[in-house]
C-alpha cells in the first residue's frame, strides 16, 4: 500500500532546496530589511514631529490648512 502525500508547493520546494541561500546570505537579507525597517520608521517619526513642530509654533507653509492635517486629525480623534 502506497502513501498518499500531497505534492509541494513552490514556497516548500524553496524552503526545501538546498540550492537556495546559505545562512549567512539569509542573515544578512535579515539585517538589511530590519535596517530599512529602522529608517523608514525614524523617517516616519521626523516626519511626524515637524509636523508637530511646525504646526505648535503656528507656521503656515500653505494658505489654508496644510494636507496632513486631516490625516493627524483623524489619528489623534
């Protein structure tokens, strides 16, 4: 009697293969997305404060009020 296995996937065939990345190549495209993961929050972050900054001291970069303002807005609400 023969077992029934269902085939593989293309995610397990790579996860599988041992033509895939060493662990070192694995880590290191680890360390780059949590590097790029940093910056885009700390850009975020800067962002935001500003923002902040701007808008307490009371500068008016456009007539009316600035586009973010409705996104902050609703994020504060």
């Amino acid at each position: 009697m023969t077992a029934i296995t269902s085939p593989q996937t293309t995610l397990e065939k790579t996860m599988n293969s041992t033509d895939g990345m060493t662990g070192s190549a694995v880590t290191q495209s680890l360390r780059v997305l949590a590097a790029t993961l940093a910056v885009a929050l700390v850009l975020t972050a800067a962002i935001v404060g500003v923002y902040l900054l701007k808008s307490a001291l009371g500068i008016n970069v456009f007539p009316g009020r600035s586009p973010l303002h409705e996104l902050f807005y609703h994020l504060v609400r």
